[in-house]
C-alpha cells in the first residue's frame, strides 16, 4: 500500500468545513449569551442596579438550558461533519 497524498483543494476544504461547522454549532450558544446579556444590561440600566452575580449567574443558567436544549443539533451537525471527514479519508485509499 503505497502513502497517498492529500493535496491543498482538499486540505482547504476540510479547514473550511471544519470552521463552518465550528461557527454552525457555537452560534447560537453565543447568540442566547448575547441576548441575555443584552436584557441583564438593560434591566441593570433601567434600576441602576450594578450587581455583579446578577449578570453571571442567569447568563450561566441560560446557556446551560440552551445547552441541553441545542445538543441534538450539535451532535447530529458534528456526526455529519465526521462522516464527511471518514468518507474524504477512505476516498484517498
């Protein structure tokens, strides 16, 4: 069996896909941290109040939640991108 070569198109493009995927299962994570971030900030305007735990502990409560709620999503968009991966893999062979 001889070593196969992969060349710069495809070492590319799973570089791309791998980004692609990265930002396709951390956005919107990020974007519920945002929001409620976003409305703790507000509130602590409006009341003027500047807890410190205020805005940690909610934001904490949040995205753990959205966690348990998004791992699906996050699993099968990850499985998809390694079975794209395995099936480059076994092409080079």
């Amino acid at each position: 069996m001889g070593v196969a070569a992969v060349s710069e198109v495809e070492a590319l493009d799973v570089a791309r896909e791998s980004i692609t995927t990265l930002l396709t299962m951390s956005l919107p994570i990020m974007a519920i941290a945002l929001g409620v971030g976003l409305i703790i900030a507000l509130f602590q305007a409006l009341t003027q109040l500047q807890e410190m735990t205020l805005v940690f502990v909610p934001k904490i409560i949040v995205v753990f939640a959205s966690l348990l709620l998004l791992l699906p999503f996050m699993l099968a968009t990850l499985s998809a991108f390694f079975v794209g991966v395995a099936d480059k893999i076994i092409a080079l062979s």
